[in-house]
C-alpha cells in the first residue's frame, strides 16, 4: 500500500477565505482523486486529478470552487475558496495505480475543515 | 447509474458476536466490491474486496462474498471485539473502466465490552 499525508489535519477557517489543502505520497501514482465527507455522511467524489492537465469534476463541482493542481505523480492540492459552514467536512485525498494493486484505492487521513 | 446500499445503523453488539452488515448494489456488469472501515477520527482503510463473482474477500476475521445473483457483498465476522468499533463503508467502482469509487452510505458499528 502507499503511504498518504495530507496537510493541514485540521483547520478552523471564516467565512469568505479559502484554504489549500496538500496531499503527498510515498510513491509515484496513476491517479489522485479528491472526495468530501460531511458530517455523518457518505463520501462523494469531488474530482479527479490528471497530472498536467485541468481535473475533471463531477457533477456539482466546478473548478472556480474547488480548484485543483497536480504537479507531479506524488503531490496534488485542493483549495477550497470563498468558504461558507456549508463546506465544513473533512476532505480526503485517494490514490491509484503505479505499483499498487489494481483497483485498490488507498486514503489519506483527510483534512476536517470547520467553516465559522 | 450505480448505486450501493446498506443497512441502517447503528448496529449495536456485545463483544464475541456474530456480525452481519448488509450490502446490495446496483451496477450494469461486473463491478469491483470493497469494504472499508472508517475508525474514530481517521481516514478510510481497505479492509478487503472482491473482483469476481463467487470471489470471497477476507482480512482480519471479516468476509464478503461477491453474490452476483442476489447484487450483494454483505460483510461478516465471527467474534467481534471492541476495536472493530468504527464506520464501515460498502463501496463499488464500476465495469466501464473509469475508476470512480461509489460508496454506500455507511454502517456505525458499536461494540461494548
């Protein structure tokens, strides 16, 4: 399996200001995808991220919002902008492929937002 | 589209128990089946998977078959204990290639000493 860090683990933010969160693995990987988690809820997909290229978001996800960066095959952020308590979740990045078993997907530990 | 469910939670037990967490999917194909397990205050684990019908997945005293005929991938254990506290999460990634996870609700599971 990869080892994931994400930063910052947790913040605290106010309306209005936008926070970059950093995902970073141990090895270099096919794909990096971008999910949120609301409070006692499932996880959704927010978006893929492609290496030297725009991400490609799901449906209700637009890249003014959520604007992501990849990079390199190890790194990627997402930046969460004119934050709102609607965004309060933790954000979680995932990996896959290049060296890992195919179709396992690997987390990293997420990054719990609070929007005030 | 796909699409997982599962059972409601909480799911509430006494250490040693029988556990059962139901999982049925929609999905056109053969999709690939996972659970992973979501302990207090950390990310998502891979607990197993199944790729095939038939296929059984298997980690750490948890099981789940593949039933192709029934959609289901229900996840069991023989004797839980109280770290197996946690969120578990039933999830698909689909046929068509693209590897987007589609995950079930998810499944608190509590279990007391």
């Amino acid at each position: 399996s990869a080892v994931i860090s994400q930063k910052p683990s947790r913040d605290i933010c106010q309306r209005g200001t936008s926070l970059t969160i950093q995902c970073q693995v141990d090895s270099q990987v096919t794909m990096m995808f971008w999910y949120r988690q609301q409070p006692g809820q499932s996880l959704t997909l927010i978006a893929t991220a492609n290496q030297g290229s725009e991400a490609t978001y799901e449906s209700g996800f637009v890249i003014d919002k959520f604007p992501i960066s990849r990079p390199n095959l190890t790194f990627s952020t997402l930046t969460v902008s004119n934050m709102s308590p609607e965004d309060s979740s933790i954000y979680l990045c995932s990996v896959l492929g290049l060296g890992l078993t195919v179709n396992e997907q690997y987390f990293g530990p997420g990054t719990r937002l609070t929007v005030t | 589209g796909n699409s997982v469910t599962q059972m409601e939670g909480p799911v509430t037990l006494s250490e040693e128990a029988f556990l059962t967490i139901n999982c049925t999917y929609t999905a056109t194909g053969y999709p690939s089946l996972f659970w992973y397990v979501q302990y207090p205050g950390e990310g998502l684990q891979l607990l197993l998977k199944a790729t095939k019908a038939d296929d059984k997945g298997s980690n750490k005293g948890f099981e789940a078959t593949y039933r192709k005929e029934t959609t289901s991938f229900h996840l069991e254990k023989g004797s839980v204990q109280v770290s197996d506290s946690a969120v578990y999460f039933c999830a698909l990634i689909g046929s068509g290639g693209y590897n987007k996870l589609i995950f079930g609700a998810g499944t608190r599971l509590a279990v007391h000493p």
